[in-house]
C-alpha cells in the first residue's frame, strides 16, 4: 500500500505541483522518498489521499508553510489526527474565477435565470452578478471590464482571453441554490478555514480573492442541500421560481463522481427545463457536441447544452472563445 503512495504523490511533485506550488511539490518528493510518512498515509482511505487534500488537511491543522523536514515532524506528531480529518474532508475547491470563462455562455441565456450548481461547495459560484469581471490580454492590458449593476465589487475576476473576445454581459440571477454531499457555509468559521486552506501554497491573490467570496455568499447565503445530485436534482430543480429559466451548472464536479453515475447524471439533467453550463476535462464524457480530440485541445472544455463554446484553464485563469461569434442583442 505504501508504494500506491509512492507512486501517487511522485507522480504529483513531477507533473502537477510544478509551476503551482513550489511548497506541495517539495511536500510531495519528501513523502515520496519517506517510508515513514508513506506508513502514516497509507492509512488514510485511498479516495481521501489525494496529495492536495492531505496537505490541505495538515495546513488546517496548523502544520508550518515550510520545508518538507518541518511539514514532516508535525505530521507525524499528528498522526490519528490527521487521518482522522482526512477520512472525513474531501476536496471542495470553490474557485469563483471558473466564472470567468462561464460569463459568455451565461450571456447566451435569457434572464432572469435561476441557477442550480451541482457540487456547489460553499456555493462561490452561484454568484456572477456579483462580481467585477476584468479581462485581459497575455501582457495583463484590459480588453473588457464589466462590474455588477451596483458598482465594482470586491471580488475581482481577471482572467485571460486568448482570440476574440465574444460578446458579454452581466445575468440577472432570480434564485440560487446548490447540491452537495456535504455542503459548506460561508458564514461558519471552520468551513471558511477549510476553503482556504485548500488554496495551494503559491497562488497569489487567490486565498484573497476566496475570502471575499465567501463574505459575499455569507451576506445572502444560497439554498443548499445535502445529497447525491441524482437523488435531489428533481425535487431541487421544481422549487425553482416560476418565470425564470433553469440554468444547471457542473463547474469541475464531475470529475469526482464515476462514469457510469456521471452519465446518468448528465442524462438527468438533459431531461429537466433547464440549460447546462459546464467546463471539464474533454475526455471527462462523451456529451459533447461537435465530438472534442482530447489529444489536441487545449485545457478544459465549456459547452452550453453539451455544445462546445470555449477553452479554458480549470480554474478559469484564461480562456479562448471557439464558438462562432453571436449577433449582438438587440
């Protein structure tokens, strides 16, 4: 068992920590190369030993931002510990710049909308006509800037646009409301330490940026429910309001969930009123429309309806528009 570990987080200090986290990536060739710290994790469940959501657990807990000896000694002074918060968290990145690439889909559906986020975390994402949005181009010049209809907010969204830039504008969000197995509060203390220290060591401004989030949805909190999304979809997606039209999102959350279930979900979905945005890894389904080459696209793939619309980095820190361009609104 101790060698899966091995495998698992050599395979993340080499190929997936690099240029994110210096800090995690130290972190992981030290677990790597640890026999002793490999025996402490193996006893973690294999679905809760995932190299970030270890290393988050261990921040929570108030392990040093420092290198690998030190992170090692509190480890394994707070060994039960540790498992024991691992067996029980799982990876909720609430990263509201996933937005970013998102707006222009969110631009094509008439208002007011009502929106249901699936795998909602905290819920960060349910709040579009909340944020600023600040465009850029690859040497950090504005090409577009759009506030909510308030003023600038205090979560500013700057994300890269490769190509043309579509045309956006801010929705009118009627209704919010999120599915999660084990949904967050951002009014509750720990829970806001849980999010943000699930933020890498290394991403500036993000840790910032969640935190305003947070006391945005903390102000006006969405309707959350506890559950599996195959279970609760139905009866969530009919309390929506009368007269706004149902937009289901899916922003990252599907890969946490297996295919077959996966596919049942997104089937689902298809048979609701409702429009589907979504942004993920093109080989994550076979929902897309035209068929997306895994093998030579770029990034992540947002679709509206499982039609593609975009590239983009995960968590939103660039994008570029591949569908064809809108007449403007009227």
């Amino acid at each position: 068992m101790t060698d899966a570990v091995r495998e698992r987080y050599e395979r993340f200090a080499l190929e997936e920590a690099p240029g994110r986290s210096a800090l995690y990536a130290d972190w992981a060739a030290g677990v790597a190369a640890d026999p002793d710290v490999r025996t402490v994790l193996a006893r973690i469940p294999a679905n809760r030993r995932q190299p970030p959501l270890v290393f988050a657990v261990t921040r929570m807990l108030g392990a040093p931002s420092a290198g690998f000896a030190q992170w090692r000694e509190f480890l394994l002074v707070h060994a039960d510990a540790i498992v024991a918060e691992c067996e029980k968290r799982s990876i909720q990145t609430n990263e509201p710049l996933r937005l970013a690439p998102l707006l222009p889909v969110l631009s094509e559906i008439d208002g007011p909308i009502a929106l249901l986020e699936i795998g909602a975390s905290a819920g960060l994402c349910l709040y579009p006509d909340r944020y600023s949005y600040r465009f850029v181009d690859g040497y950090g010049r504005l090409r577009r800037a759009l506030d909510p209809s308030d003023g600038a907010s205090p979560v500013v969204l700057t994300s890269e646009v490769r190509g043309a830039v579509p045309d956006m504008r801010m929705p009118e969000v009627a209704w919010r409301a999120g599915i999660d197995l084990s949904p967050l509060d951002a009014r509750d203390g720990e829970d806001r330490a849980w999010l943000r220290a699930l933020v890498w060591p290394g991403e500036e401004g993000r840790e910032e940026r969640i935190a305003a989030a947070l006391d945005i949805a903390a102000a006006d909190p969405p309707s959350m429910t506890r559950g599996d999304a195959i279970d609760e979809i139905d009866a969530v997606a009919a309390s929506a309001p009368q007269g706004a039209t149902l937009v289901i999102t899916t922003p990252g959350v599907l890969a946490h969930i297996p295919w077959a279930p996966r596919h049942a979900l997104i089937e689902r979905i298809r048979t609701l009123p409702a429009r589907w945005v979504t942004i993920d890894a093109p080989g994550l389904h076979d929902a897309w429309r035209p068929p997306v080459d895994a093998a030579d696209w770029p990034g992540f793939v947002v679709a509206l309806d499982g039609e593609v619309r975009a590239a983009a980095d995960p968590l939103g820190r660039w994008w570029e528009w591949r569908a064809p361009r809108r007449p403007p609104r009227p």
